[in-house]
C-alpha cells in the first residue's frame, strides 16, 4: 500500500513536471503572426446608417485601412480579410475564416447606432451583457442572421430576440478573455488619448461573430452614425485612416507585449 501510494506520487511529481515543460515550451514559442480583421455587414446588409453613409462601407474602408498599415509596418504578420469588397458573409463563416486559418487575433470592425445625441467609440469582447444598452448593440448585430437561409440550424436554434439565448454564449470566450480585454483596453485608450475622440470604454456582450473564434477577439464599434458629427467625421477617408491607425497602434503593442512575455 505504502510503496503504491510513493510510485503514484512520484509519477504525479514527474507528470506536473512534463507538464511544465510543455507549457513553458508552447508559451515561449506564441507569436502573433497571423491576424483576421472582419468588416462588418456587407452586400445586401448595409448595417446601421447616417443620412449619407452606411456602415458597411466604412467599416470596409478602415478594415482595409488597418490591414494594409500592419502588411507595412508588421511584416512578419499575415493578414487575412473576411471581405475586401462590398459582399455578405454568414456570421458562422466569418469566424469559420478566421478558425481554418488558425488565426492568431481576430477585429470586427462596426458602427453604431443610438438616439442622435450618443456619441464616442467602444471595444466589445465576448463575454455576458452587462447592461441593456449592451445587450441591445449585441442584438442589433446579431440580427443580421435573419438574413440568412436556415439561420436557427447554423447557430444552434439562437434567436437573437431572446435575452435567455445570450446566456448560452458567455462562456465560449472565457478561455481568451484576458488576451481579448488588453488588446480592447489598448484600442480605446489609443481612441482617447490618442486622437482626442470620446471612449465610452470597453464591454462585454454575447456578439455570435465573436462566438466560436477560437483565439483571442475583439469587436469595435469606431462611432455612431446616427449622431451627425461623428457621421460626418467617419465617412471622411483622412479620419478613416487616423482610425485605422489607432486600431493599429494597439494591435502593435499588444502584439509586442504578448510576444516579450512568452
């Protein structure tokens, strides 16, 4: 009995040890080398819209915007898009890109929408709605399902009216979440201390475009289009591409950061 109980506890001392080893080994060897950035909605869903621009096509022109400034300056980045023209993607496949081509960190990038007085930006992860107000930009996203053929098979049977079918969603992101609120943190701080914008922070919300990406994540909502300033500052490509750039100023810190503690 004694001489049983000695080998199982040297075997579990050894096992922890391999163990160790290999977890040292992975965490030394992570790089972020491969990037999904996703423009939201597209083709026959134009999302969200001012009185003379659509989300789709400014959430196209900065994703565009971003890609090319991290081929430039991050050469040792591959950027993949889930669309680079005016064309719908299904939610699932959109994260299915960024799953098959075993990304490192995936950006959806969005406007939003809210009673014209609302104003700023905000960095979502995937996690449960905090508030109503979040719960309401997480559906409004995800409605765009319902343009789908045969939607409730692809997700699962989610209706993205229920608010108990959010409940299902919280813990899909756990694994990634810390990775997925710096990179957020970075994003928004780079809005507001970098451009001068307003930040309305980051948030959590059950987002199924960030549902099953197997990697660390992020949705930013760059501004409001129904508030006529930001419209009006959103659909100028100079500040298209000053958002772009701020977007990338924080990948390029998280990515260095990410890579200097591994």
């Amino acid at each position: 009995m004694y001489m049983n109980a000695k080998i199982s506890l040297i075997f579990s001392f050894v096992l922890i040890f391999i163990l160790s080893s290999y977890n040292t080994v992975n965490k030394r060897s992570i790089k972020v080398k491969k990037i999904v950035i996703d423009a939201g909605h597209g083709g026959k869903d134009i999302g969200c819209h001012g009185k003379k621009s659509k989300e789709a096509h400014i959430a196209l022109a900065v994703a565009l915007e971003l890609g090319k400034k991290i081929e430039e300056n991050l050469t040792d980045v591959k950027v993949i898009y889930t669309r680079d023209k005016d064309e719908f993607i299904e939610l699932h496949d959109r994260a299915g890109i960024a799953n098959k081509n075993n990304a490192d960190f995936f950006i959806s990038v969005h406007c939003n929408s809210a009673p014209s007085h609302v104003s700023g930006s905000e960095t979502y992860t995937m996690g449960l709605h905090k508030t109503e107000s979040n719960m309401e930009v997480a559906k409004r996203e995800n409605e765009v399902i319902l343009k789908e053929d045969n939607y409730q098979a692809k997700y699962d049977g989610f209706d993205p009216n229920s608010p108990m079918a959010y409940i299902m969603l919280q813990n899909f992101q756990n694994a990634y979440l810390t990775q997925s609120i710096k990179f957020a943190s970075l994003v928004e701080d780079e809005f507001k201390e970098g451009m001068g914008r307003q930040s309305r922070g980051v948030k959590q919300a059950g987002f199924l475009v960030l549902w099953k990406t197997a990697m660390p994540s992020a949705l930013i909502e760059i501004g409001y289009l129904t508030n006529e300033e930001e419209e009006k500052f959103l659909k100028e490509p100079k500040n298209q591409q000053e958002v772009a750039t701020s977007i990338f100023r924080a990948f390029k810190k998280y990515k260095f950061d990410v890579e200097a503690k591994r």
